[in-house]
C-alpha cells in the first residue's frame, strides 16, 4: 500500500525536498493513517510534519473528545498541533458543506500565513468513487466528474487517493494503531451516507463488483480532459470575453462560431466570471443561454445568482442588478447620482453666456443645454419608462425613446435606469439624445441650465 502511496504523490509531484505539511487529521481512520503514512515517507523529501484539527462542535462530547485525541496522537508522535474550533451554527449550506468550508479556509489561512506549505487531506479512493456517483446523480458534466483532485491550485494534497478506505483500515489494523469513529458516518440522513452504505454495495453486487475502481478511473479521466479544457478555455476566454458594464460580454457570433462543447464551456466560464462560482449552474442554463444567443432577438434568461441578457449581438452576464424605478425632484446647481448606476448628472445654472451654446447642445452627447426660462415647473430626474417620447433638438419631429434606443443600439440591460430630465410638461432632456427642441438654449438667451454626464464620486 505505501509503495502505492508514494507512486500517487510522485505522479502529482504533492511534495517537494524540505516543506512543512500540514496533516488534517480528524481522529477517523483515513486521517489517522494518512498521518502515519507521510511519517513513514516524510524523509525521502525531508519534510516536517505539522497536526491540523478543526472541532466544529456538532457532536458535542464527542467532538470534543475527538479534538483531544487528535492532541494527544500528535504529543505522542513528537508533532506540533494546531486546533482550531469553527462551531457550525445555522447556516444557508447544509451542515456537511458549511463544515467543509469552514475548514478549508482554515487550511488556506495556514497556507497563506506561512505556518506550512501545504496540507495533505485524508481522502481515498472510496471517497473519490462516492463524490463521483454524487455529482453524477446531480447532473455534473465532466468538470463536475474529475470531482476530488489530487493536488489542487490553493496547494492542498491528498496522498491516499489512489487506496480504499477499507486498505486504510487494515493498514491501521495490521499496526494495531486506533482510531475514532464518527457517529454521524452511519447516520442515512446524509445523501453521502446513504450513497455510501446503500447505493454503492448494490451496484457492486448487481452489476460491477470493481464499481470504485471504475468511477475513480472516472475521476481521473475526467480530470485530464478539464486539465486540457481549462488551457483551451483559457486561450478562448482572453479572446471573447470582456468585462464592461459591470458584468461579463460575449458576442453571439463567437459563440455560433465554436463547436458546440467549446460554446458550452466558454458560457460556463463567462457565468463563473461573472458570479465568481458555479454553484448550483447546471446543464440546462447553459442550454438556454446557447438558445438565447441562437435566437433572431434579444431577450433575458435567469441562472442563480446571474441576470443575462441579449441584446443585438451581445450577451452580458452579470449579477441582479437594482433597476427599481426612480423619481427624484433636483434643482440647480447639483450634482445627482443615477440610482443603480456609476453615473451622475450635473446641473449648473450658467446667466448672461457669452458665447452661443449652440454646437455644445447639439452635437455633444455628454452636455446638453436647456433654456432655464422655457423650463416650467419643477425639475424632476426619472428612469425611461415604456412610451416616453419626445422631440430630441435637431429632430424632424416627436421620437418613442425605444425608437432612439434601436437606433444608437443601446443594449437592454442599459435602459432600465436610463435618465431623463422632465418640466411640468415632459421630457426635457435625456441621456445621449439630448435636450428637446422645446427647451433647447438657443442663441441671446439669458440664463442657461447646463446638464452633463459625470462619473458619480
């Protein structure tokens, strides 16, 4: 078993000449003798061991004894020993993912102080092969199938990948060394357990009796096709992604060039991009964006924690926005920032102008200028709403606004908060389209509001 051990840590080269590892070693039996294991290899590259334990208190006495244990194998062994407690309290996760994350940000925190250079996991084979079988049942593609990875890029290692969990126990057995035994492993209330104590055996007696060896070659199969996938990805990625708009852009016609498993993966990138995880995306939403983009026209699609939308031939990932409707009364001079934007308007009174404002209103989409003494009643700043119309300076005649949006090719997901400036009779003045006819400043008059566009502070 142990030359099968060190041919997994040579192949994912876990280890290199002099580093401290950090052991995490719970009290069970994969821990236990995970921890033994690298005492036994530790000289081949020099390197020190160093005991993690994380008590998260769910079992009461038990974890606390657990945690004693863990102390006083480690005082036996000569190791030095870190214990952290991390209770699991009411949480969005269940109790098996809010403990696991909880201890892998412990194991990165110690990473990243320096206290070890890595931190081997205690997990094998069968654990593998469950993980495997798990995510299957949920739908996982073949990033969701590579599952438990040997080495990962946050520098957490797991020697013990490549052996059963019932070799483990007979290596702990043959040793006479003991472990504890978590009470919840037998518990069926856990889709694991119940993979574990059910599901698994009668798939090894109904129809494969190798049926972990086969989903772990799963995993690793499924690992070297990411491994290739990440580097293409990668290289599509920096091609057709961009980050703009406070969300991630990607053109339709991109998408429609590539096969379609390219496709599927650069929009499961661009929703990780824009998300900062995967977490609950699945088959179908990637589906319905490749619909979406597949389409002759804009629209929307939902996927947890993403609002993505087409428009012309852009697709934008991005996180709910606020797009509430707003109303807000201003007077000048003022500064008003535009409700869930990075965008505020600017009024200034300017009296007596010396020179003709003319090509400023005009031409300038940022500024516009109005004619304070044709404004009539209070100024009010509103997003566009369906129906506004009005007579932008220069135009022929009224305009919908939806008409002017088609036409400068202002993508959906910008209108929602789209400002516009309104007197006691209408539109007055609106983002890029300018001051209206009716108001415009024209040359001789005597007091001017100013209106521009500014980055909000």
């Amino acid at each position: 078993m142990l030359e099968r051990i060190l041919a997994t840590i040579d192949r994912y080269r876990m280890f290199s000449e002099g580093q401290l590892i950090g052991v995490a070693v719970s009290g069970g039996a994969d821990s236990v003798c995970l921890l033994h294991v690298l005492l036994d290899l530790a000289a081949r590259w020099h390197l020190a061991l160093h005991v993690l334990h994380v008590n998260h208190a769910l079992r009461g006495e038990e974890s606390r004894q657990d945690a004693e244990s863990v102390a006083a194998l480690a005082a036996r062994l000569g190791l030095p020993c870190t214990l952290r407690d991390a209770p699991v309290t009411a949480h969005a996760d269940n109790l098996e993912q809010a403990a696991r994350k909880l201890r892998l940000a412990f194991f990165r925190e110690t990473i990243a102080r320096g206290a070890v250079d890595r931190v081997a996991l205690g997990h094998t084979r069968s654990d593998q092969a469950e993980t495997v079988l798990f995510r299957f049942l949920r739908g996982s593609g073949a990033a969701g199938l590579a599952a438990i990875r040997p080495v990962t890029a946050d520098s957490l290692v797991r020697p013990l990948i490549g052996i059963d969990r019932e070799e483990a126990r007979a290596w702990l057995g043959e040793r006479k060394i003991p472990w504890r035994e978590d009470s919840t492993n037998a518990s069926l209330e856990f889709a694991r357990n119940r993979i574990r104590h059910h599901l698994l055996p009668q798939l090894a007696r109904e129809w494969n009796p190798a049926i972990t060896e086969t989903l772990s070659q799963t995993a690793d199969w499924a690992l070297a096709e990411e491994d290739w996938w990440r580097t293409e990805i990668d290289r599509l990625a920096a091609e057709h992604l961009s980050q703009a708009d406070g969300g991630v852009l990607l053109r339709t016609e991109a998408l429609a060039s590539l096969p379609l498993a390219a496709a599927r993966r650069l929009v499961r990138r661009a929703m990780e991009q824009a998300k900062g995880d995967l977490r609950a995306i699945d088959f179908g939403h990637v589906a319905r964006v490749l619909h979406l983009a597949g389409g002759a026209e804009g629209g929307w699609a939902q996927a947890p924690g993403l609002d993505i939308c087409r428009s012309f031939n852009w697709i934008r990932f991005a996180p709910p926005a606020d797009d509430t409707p707003y109303r807000l009364p201003i007077t000048a001079p003022a500064t008003v920032r535009v409700p869930g934007t990075d965008l505020a308007i600017s009024l200034e009174l300017i009296e007596k102008p010396e020179t003709s404002p003319t090509g400023e209103s005009v031409y300038n989409d940022v500024v516009g200028c109005l004619d304070w003494n044709r404004l009539s009643g209070a100024l009010e700043l509103r997003n566009w709403q369906p129906g506004d119309r009005y007579q932008p300076q220069g135009a022929s005649g009224e305009e919908k606004v939806t008409d002017l949006f088609q036409e400068a090719r202002i993508p959906l997901w910008k209108r929602a908060q789209w400002p516009i400036i309104c007197d006691g009779s209408g539109i007055v003045w609106s983002r890029r389209f300018g001051s209206a006819a009716s108001c415009a400043a024209a040359p001789g008059c005597s007091v001017i509001l100013r209106v521009e566009e500014v980055t909000a502070a």
